[in-house]
C-alpha cells in the first residue's frame, strides 16, 4: 500500500536524522526530495505545492530550529501536515437517527462498486446491524445477479428490482424505502449504476434515486489504481450530485497512491474505508493518522491490534507469550502461528503495519510470502512430534524424508529452518524482550 511513496518519503527523513542540525540548505533539499516523492506518487499537484510550503514555514520556525532535537521536530511537521491531507481525523460512518439508514454507492464502471457494497454489508453485520442490499440500475440487468450472488455467499438479504418495478423508478425506490422499514432492516445499502465515462443520463438516473431515497451517506467508491482519474470523477460526482464521504478501492494494488492524498482536498469529503483486497473482509475504516504514521514507516500498531483481536484465540495468544519469555517456541507453535497469520491477512498489510526499526527493524530478513506460509505448514506437518519439538535434530536424512512427505524440494525445508532459526535469534534481542515483558 503506497510503498513507492512510502520509500521515497522514509528517505527524506533518514536524510534528516542524519543531519546535526536543520538549516535553510538542508531543509530546502529535504523539501525538494518531498516535493518529488509526492510528485512521482501522483499526487495532485496543488496539494504538492501547498503541503511543501505549509512545511517549509512550519520547519523554519525559530523555536523548531533552536530545539534540542529540530530533526524530530521536523519530521513530527511532516507527519501532521501529512495526516491534515489524509482527512485530519477520523470521519466515521453517518447512520439515520430513525431506521433505515440509506447508504448510496456511487461512481465509474470498474471501480469496484458492487463488491464494495458487499465488503460494507459485511461490515455491517459485523457491528450488529441488519443489513439489506439493493442493486438499482436502469440499463445493465446483470447487476441484478451479481450483487444477488455476492449477497448469498455473505448471507445477506437482497431485494431484487423486477422489470415491472424498473417501469416507474420513483414508485419502485419508494416501495423499496417502505419493504426495509416495513422488516426492520437496517442500513439500506443501495449499488447504483455505472459508466466508463460520466454522462448527464447517468448523473439524471443518480439524482432521481437520491431525491427520492434522501440517503443519508452518498458515498464515491474510487479506484485508487486509476490515480488522478479517480480524483477528477470525484470531483464531478461531488459538483453534480453532491457527495458525504469516499471509499477507495484497491489500494492494495497501488504503488503510487496518490489518490489517496489528493482526493479529501479536491472534493472536500472525507475517505471513511479502503479495499486492501479482493475478498469480502478486506475492508478498512480508514484513519488518517495511521494512514500517515504507516506511509512515513513509523508503522501502524493499532490496526494490527485491532486485527488480531478479530482472529486470534485469546487463550492461546497468552500460552504463547509464557512460551516466547521462557524461549520455549517450538516449530508446533510456529506451525500455529502461520495459521493465525493467514487468518489475519496478506504478509505485506501485516509486515507494513510495523514500524521500520527498534526491535522489528530485522523483520524483513524472515522474508516469507503467503505461499510460503502454505508450504510451510506443510513441511511442519510433515514432521514428527519430537522434531517440532527440537528442530536441532533434523539432519540430512530427516530432511530428505520430510521433503518428500510434504512434496516440497529440500531447500524449503531448509529455507523453513533457517527461518525459524533467524526468528529465534531475533526473539533473544533486548527489544523484542522488553516488548514481551510489557505483555499481560
């Protein structure tokens, strides 16, 4: 997720660290590695150019110059200034005060729209609400199906649009309104139609369905991938329509992401989720501060907090501490531990969720990838007890025979130990034994 942007930026700040003090000289050539940075990243360049200078002035400030540590304070600026961008603070999700909550999901052909409605009914249920789904789309009847489809595999209700109530579009969304308070649903998630281009046909279908529905949240799901395209189509979306919030997809597939930083300031609407995947749990509230924190490489702890409290047993999350602080880990529970993982998400949302030092700092040498972690299982499962037990036993011979148990070539069987090795080397460091000693 904006890793090009990330690394650029993480440079500017070693860069800074490195210097005894900040000056004019070194501020200037800081700035314009930034001013590149986010250039490159496709980001706006009036947002570039008003970011640069609101640091610049905030950098040169005497009392930041005359402090005991201006570097700190400087790259303290950038990540305000960078959270500023992003939406400031959180903006969480609007519901009616009196049910249903209308939400309307709208923007381009492609953006990933119908899944989004998806991945939100999900979210939904997730936080006890009851959702409904509705697909209102005049001119493509597949889309009927598909949301259908995607409304069966989450087990969520699906109020199908025949074409008799298609005929008269006011009447149908006002016995829509009706059919969901009528049963108590609660929000109403409503997938409107979509165009490769914005046309005034479809921005007259979008204006008829809210007037009628007075949704309370008009959300824009961008693509993030199409960078400032998803800008300018916000933007005209917000002018013709009228727009409360955006969701970007597929930032997980997007090495610049300037979208992103570009598109609170164009549209004055704040980003509440993100897609970070295809599947129907990849959804994110998104939050500003830790959007900044993870792009600067400062990491973002409490996300992979709040992602492990949703998947991992608390029972044996607290085994395995008492485990890590007698240096008892054994390839049994490092087996368990990449089934957690998978459960949590891809390796890289997860790696990029810490920060880049102190005792994480050698994270990236266990360079593992999320087949890896399948193969891995199976070379473990392939073991006896006692080798999981005390790997340091595993000869040649052992791993010829685990290799061909498992069907995979020797060297991962190597590469498996020379992990688990690494990572144990890494558990006997001072900071990752402070850390422990911090946990309950």
């Amino acid at each position: 997720m904006l890793d090009q942007l990330s690394d650029r930026l993480q440079s500017v700040l070693k860069f800074l660290r490195g210097e005894a003090k900040v000056t004019e000289k070194n501020m200037a050539e800081a700035l314009r590695m930034i001013r590149l940075a986010l250039l490159e990243a496709d980001v706006n360049y009036k947002v570039v150019k008003d970011f640069v200078e609101r640091v610049r002035v905030k950098a040169l400030d005497q009392a930041v110059l005359d402090s005991l540590s201006p570097a700190q304070q400087v790259i303290k600026i950038v990540r305000d200034e960078l959270v500023a961008v992003l939406g400031g603070s959180d903006k969480p999700l609007t519901f009616a005060p009196a049910p249903p909550s209308i939400l309307m999901l709208v923007g381009l052909q492609g953006s990933g729209k119908t899944t989004t409605c998806g991945k939100l009914a999900r979210w939904a249920k997730g936080i006890a609400k009851n959702p409904l789904v509705v697909s209102f789309d005049l001119k493509r009847p597949a889309a009927q199906d598909q949301l259908a489809m995607i409304a069966e595999s989450l087990g969520v209700p699906f109020y199908g649009m025949t074409a008799g109530r298609m005929a008269d579009p006011p009447a149908a969304l006002k016995e829509l309104v009706a059919h969901t308070r009528n049963r108590g649903f609660d929000p109403l998630l409503v997938d409107t139609a979509g165009r490769l281009h914005i046309d005034e046909e479809l921005m007259t279908e979008l204006r008829l369905v809210k007037d009628t529905l007075k949704p309370v949240e008009t959300i824009y799901v961008g693509d993030a991938m199409t960078g400032q395209d998803a800008v300018k189509s916000a933007q005209a979306f917000e002018e013709r329509i009228g727009l409360t919030s955006i969701i970007l997809t597929k930032l997980d597939g997007d090495a610049r992401g300037g979208a992103a930083l570009s598109i609170v300031s164009a549209t004055g609407r704040p980003i509440k989720f993100i897609g970070v995947g295809e599947k129907y749990d990849k959804l994110e509230v998104f939050h500003p501060d830790r959007m900044a924190s993870r792009i600067l490489g400062m990491g973002d702890i409490l996300s992979l907090i709040e992602k492990a409290e949703e998947t991992v047993d608390l029972k044996e999350a607290e085994e395995m501490v008492r485990k890590l602080r007698r240096q008892e880990f054994t390839l049994a529970d490092f087996r368990k531990q990449l089934v957690q993982v998978r459960k949590m998400g891809s390796l890289s949302q997860i790696l990029g969720s810490l920060p880049r030092g102190g005792p994480f700092k050698d994270v990236s040498k266990l360079a593992l990838d999320d087949r890896k972690i399948v193969q891995f299982e199976a070379i473990i499962n392939s073991m006896t007890a006692e080798e999981r037990a005390g790997p340091r036993i595993i000869d040649g011979r052992r791993r010829l025979r685990i290799a061909r148990g498992s069907g995979r070539p020797v060297s991962d069987v190597n590469q498996l130990l020379k992990q688990f090795f690494e990572m144990g080397r890494m558990m006997k460091k001072p900071g990752f034994t402070k850390m422990l000693s911090k946990l309950p």
